[in-house]
C-alpha cells in the first residue's frame, strides 16, 4: 500500500479538497480513494487528520429524486413528533429528553396538560 502525500494545515497544493469542500462546489468523490491527508499539529495529543481528494476525479452531486425529498420529509417529521403527546413540537426533538420540553416538564398551574 502507497503512503498518502501529507500536507501541513492549510498548505495543501490547489487540486485537492475535503469533502465538505466538494460539496461546497456541487460535487462528490465519486468512489475515488483518499489522495491526500492534511494533518495540524496538537499540543498534547495526536494530529488532527483531515483527508483530501482530488477535485479533478470528482463528480457532481446527484439531483434529490422526488422519492429522496419524501423520506427526508417524513424523517424530519418523525423527528420533530413527541412520543408522548404525537403533537409536531416545532423543533427536533432533544435525545437526551425523548420527548417535547413541554412533556417533560409539565406546567403545574396549567389544567388542559393532562399527559
């Protein structure tokens, strides 16, 4: 196996891009393998490690199907459901509650919150 090419952080030679960065541009890496690695040094631990491809063997992004928007939809939507009451809250959910701040927290003084 060939050792990655490693570059200092922000030293990287024009041609390379992190992930995030080809999606900033629209594209993917498209199933080519890690060409690069940037590395920033740490005090007391090891090297941060970002890795890079090439931008010229990347390809576009797919288009989102009607399909895709769908189940992104109902996903979201099941995330901002609370177990507890099956309202919409609003917001996602918080993993640590498990449910709505309203159910988890119920209002003494109100009456019609009844869970």
């Amino acid at each position: 196996m060939a050792t990655l090419p490693v570059f200092r952080w922000r030293l990287a030679p024009d041609g390379y891009a992190t992930r995030r960065q080809l999606r900033a541009q629209g594209l993917r890496p498209g199933g080519q393998d890690v060409a690069a690695q940037l590395e920033r040094p740490r005090r007391r631990r090891g090297p941060l490690v970002a890795y890079l491809y090439r931008i010229d063997a990347a390809k576009p992004v797919r288009p989102m199907t009607p399909g895709r928007w769908a189940a992104l939809a109902a996903a979201n939507a099941a995330r901002r459901t609370c177990p507890q009451c099956r309202r919409d809250a609003g917001y996602v959910i918080p993993a640590a509650l498990g449910m709505c701040v309203t159910c988890a927290y119920p209002d003494p003084a109100d009456p019609s919150r009844s869970v």
